[in-house]
C-alpha cells in the first residue's frame, strides 16, 4: 500500500488505516464478535493498513484491550493512535484533561495495548474546566518520557456560538493555534467525507500549511456511503444511528443520489470497484498529508477499504462528486 506521512516528525503509516471504535463502541452490539474483530485487525496489517486508530473510551477500555491481543504478536507492523480526554459514565460523557489523570490514563493505555510506546496519543476533547495548554503540556511529558512519540488533537464540529458567517472548526483552530505553541501537533483528526465536506474550509488548510497529518474520521459517512444501508431498514438500539437525524428512513432516502453518483463513478473504474471505495478514494484526493481511518469490524470490508489506496480518481470524477446534492439533514 502507498505509505502517507504524519506531522513534523515524518511517522510514515499505510494511506488508509483502520478505525477500530465499531468492534466494541457504538454500533450494534449484536454483530460485534471478537473473533471477528481480531482477524479484521490482522488483515488490515496484511494489507498494510497499518494505523489502528482507537480510544481508551471506547467500550469503555475493551477496544484497547483487543488491540492488545494483536499488538503482543505484531507490534513492528503497526502504528497505534489512542486518544485521552473523555471519561463515560451510565448515561454521559465528560471531559477530563486534568494533567495528572492525563499521566495515569497513558500509563493505563500502555497496559491495555501491550506496548511500550504510543505512536500518536490524541486529546479527544480539550477540557473547558482546565486550560488547553495544561493538558498538552502534560501530554508532551509523555513525549519527552519516551511514553508517546508524537501527539495529535481530535476536532470538534460546532460552530462558535453559532454566529453567522463563523465556520465550523474555527474554534478548534483557535485552540490548534494555543497548543501548537506548546509543543508541536502532529495530527489532527476530524470528519471528512463526501457528505461532510466542511474541514476543507479551514482546517485542512491549517494542517496543510503546517505539515500537519490529517486523519479523516468518519470517511464513509457511518455507513451510508457504502450504499449497503436500507433506508428504514433501523438500527439496533445501542447503535449511535439510531438517534441521528440523518439516518432516519426520510434523510437516508433524500440522500440516496450521493450514493448513487458515487455508484456511477465506480462503475466506470470496474465491476469490482464499490461506492465506498470512490468514497475513500475521494478523501485520499484531498491531500498528501490525509490519511482515512474508516470503521470496519469484518475482513472483507478492511480488505475493501484497502483497495481504495489503489483506486486513482479522474478530474472528470472529481468534478462530478463536486457537483452531487449537498448532504440533507442536521449534522453538527
């Protein structure tokens, strides 16, 4: 696989990776088997998919635990990024970036993986009790420890105070430009796919002019860009789909003709090239320094998702997903 290169300190990962929070978190319970889950793991670093992306909240702490299980036989072939910052409760999630609990959630996630380093440790949400630079300085004691080799910020999707004209990340810039100031960002990781086009505005731009990486979460719309979701077909109870106005049965039918241009532009590159793959493909063009991380919890989808390394978008392409109806519904 084409090999992508994240921040300043040139970690050089797989141009597609692999975002592990389906196999434990937040997606239908039900079809979560480890067993599964496992061989997904391995195959993705067969096929050189080599960022596994996680989150100790995640399960909570069962999606690390998993990792583990893979990282004690395979550590050289992978670049693990975990995150810290965010606790879960019964019903809630909050923010923590007290620098002590920053210091012993690390401690807890090297345990969990199996590992001795972390390849890039994110802050998942900065903490609006504690300052920002608080909570990265106590990070880069990680780096300087030899704990973490490199750090990265998760983005937040709201516009400040909604005021009009304000984009959607300028408040996360503003907080990237605090920390940068601390000690170096590596990585951002934010949303960024053919129906949420928006980190183009500013924060791909920012990462860019900065030799930051930028892994795109969330590359293949939860789902919906596979074309495998059945409008009203539902969603199991614990899955986060099942609470968000985009998926409900008239949004997922308003917007079936993204789906559907993304259909015509792989029938053009082959029978065997899939919407999901145009999908990823169209991410992988926005930029040298963008690496997707698409959810996957089954061998055939990694083995999917990976081929999308390998899938070379037209101009003609381009131009016709740029032309495709803007995605309906609430999103942020």
């Amino acid at each position: 696989m084409e090999r992508r290169t994240i921040g300043a300190a040139a970690l050089s990962v797989g141009a597609v990776g692999l975002g592990c929070m389906p196999m434990s978190w937040a997606y239908s319970t039900s079809r979560q088997h480890g067993g599964d889950s496992l061989r997904a793991v391995h195959r993705a670093l067969d096929l050189g998919a080599t960022l596994l992306d996680t989150a100790d909240m995640y399960g909570p702490f069962t999606n690390e635990l998993l990792l583990g299980r893979v990282l004690r036989q395979r550590r050289g072939d992978a670049f693990v990024s975990t995150k810290v910052g965010l606790l879960v409760g019964d019903q809630h999630i909050v923010a923590n970036g007290r620098p002590g609990y920053v210091r012993r959630a690390c401690d807890a996630s090297l345990r969990r993986l199996q590992t001795d380093v972390i390849d890039l440790y994110q802050l998942h949400r900065a903490d609006p009790e504690i300052p920002v630079e608080e909570t990265w300085g106590a990070m880069a004691e990680l780096v300087r420890a030899g704990k973490v080799r490199a750090l990265g910020f998760c983005a937040v999707g709201a516009r400040s105070a909604r005021r009009p004209g304000a984009r959607l990340y300028d408040a996360t810039v503003r907080q990237l430009e605090r920390v940068q100031q601390v000690f170096p960002v590596s990585a951002v990781e934010a949303e960024l796919s053919v129906w949420s086009p928006q980190a183009r505005e500013a924060l791909l731009p920012w990462c860019a002019a900065r030799g930051v990486g930028f892994l795109a979460a969330m590359p293949l719309g939860n789902g919906f860009l596979t074309g495998t979701l059945t409008p009203g077909e539902g969603f199991e109870a614990d899955d986060l789909r099942a609470r968000h106005p985009r998926f409900t049965a008239e949004m997922m039918a308003a917007n079936q003709p993204i789906v559907a241009g993304l259909r015509r532009v792989a029938r053009r590159h082959g029978e065997d090239v899939t919407p999901a793959q145009v999908a990823l493909a169209w991410v992988l063009a926005q930029g040298g320094q963008v690496v997707p991380v698409p959810g996957a919890k089954r061998e055939r989808w990694v083995a999917e998702n990976a081929g999308a390394a390998d899938l070379r978008l037209t101009e003609a392409d381009l131009a016709e997903i740029a032309e495709l109806p803007a995605a309906q519904g609430s999103w942020d």
